[in-house]
C-alpha cells in the first residue's frame, strides 16, 4: 500500500456516495493550490492526466 492509499481510502469513505461535477473538482484543485503552493506540479499532473484519460481509448480506434 502507498502512503497516498490512506487519503485516498478516506476520501472514498467520507464522499464516495457524493457526486461531484468536474467543475467542483477544478475550483478545489485551484483551491488546495493557492493554499499549498509546492503541491503545484502534482496536481497539475493529476488534472493532465484526468483530463485526457479518454485519450488513450481515441488512439486504440
């Protein structure tokens, strides 16, 4: 288990049963940022990769 494993388990066992829209999830992201700025390249990272997620699938067509 990766020690990011916990907070992630905690965030499916606190909000799992929540939907959110992925503009929530931007204002958040944009939020922990201003916040945390060192966190900047990591969650630019996961924002990419989210964001092009179908882009694999498009490629294997």
């Amino acid at each position: 288990m990766y020690f990011t494993d916990r907070g992630i388990e905690e965030l499916e066992k606190r909000r799992g049963a929540e939907e959110v829209t992925f503009e929530w999830l931007a204002e958040q992201l944009r939020t922990f940022v201003d916040l945390n700025p060192d966190f900047e390249v990591p969650v630019e990272r996961l924002a990419t990769w989210l964001a092009r997620l179908d882009d694999d699938e498009d490629a294997d067509e």
